[in-house]
C-alpha cells in the first residue's frame, strides 16, 4: 500500500516555532528525532499521551501525520509523541511487545498511565478521532 513517497509540502506545511517540533517542518533526516531519543517509561508516566508511529516512505501516513498535527494544535495539553519508524525499528518493535498491538504504519494510540486506551491506523488516525478519544 505504501511506496517510497516524500511530500515535503505537507511537511513543511505546519509551523508553530516550538524548537521540539522543528523536525516536523522538514523531511529532512538531519531535523528527525535521535535513534531512541523517545523514552517509553517516560511516556507510560504521563496522565494521557499520544503516540504517533509515522513511515517517510507512506502517502498515508502523511495524511495521518496532518491529522496528528491538527489535533496537537487545539490540544496542546496532551502531549504527543512521534516515533518515525525507519529511524528506529527497534524502538517500534518494543512498542509492539509493551501494547500487544501488531505494528502499522501509521498508527496512534492514545495512552493513559502507560495503558492503551485507544488505537486507530491508516484513514482512522483523524485530529476528530483522538479529540474524542482524549475526552473520553
């Protein structure tokens, strides 16, 4: 389903000048997060997160990547957190041994204390879906 695909437009379209999310201006890999510079114990700690598992090489999950965007911007409350996954695949395949959930790409779940909640992938990861997800 997805190919090697790179939309720099859609990159590069959402700037709010938080320097923690320069890398998510730009599909440059100099601008990507560090090889296992996201700490799992860390984000099971927090009261509600949102993680986001992104493929550079997936149309759609360029489109998810919007709807996460989206949904940070009216929700800067909640934390969220992208695992981009050709960076590190380790990282991915622990999060597949801490949820039990099989690995997509694109996938979010939204976590509570370390507990997935909720988890949706490909046309389900939508800003509307974790609002309501988040609420809930």
């Amino acid at each position: 389903m997805c190919s090697n695909f790179e939309s720099p437009l859609l990159v590069r379209e959402w700037d709010y000048g938080d320097p923690a999310l320069k890398w998510w201006r730009s599909g440059e890999a100099d601008d990507a997060p560090a090889k296992g510079s996201l700490d799992l114990e860390a984000i099971k700690q927090e009261a509600c997160a949102v993680l986001f598992k992104h493929s550079r090489t997936c149309p759609v999950s360029f489109m998810a990547q919007a709807q996460v965007k989206r949904f940070a911007a009216q929700h800067p409350e909640v934390p969220v957190y992208t695992l981009v996954v050709q960076d590190d695949r380790e990282l991915s395949r622990q999060v597949v041994e801490w949820t039990g959930i099989r690995h997509e790409s694109p996938q979010v779940f939204v976590l509570r204390r370390g507990t997935v909640v909720a988890s949706a992938s490909h046309e389900g990861v939508t800003a509307g879906y974790l609002a309501e997800t988040v609420r809930g």
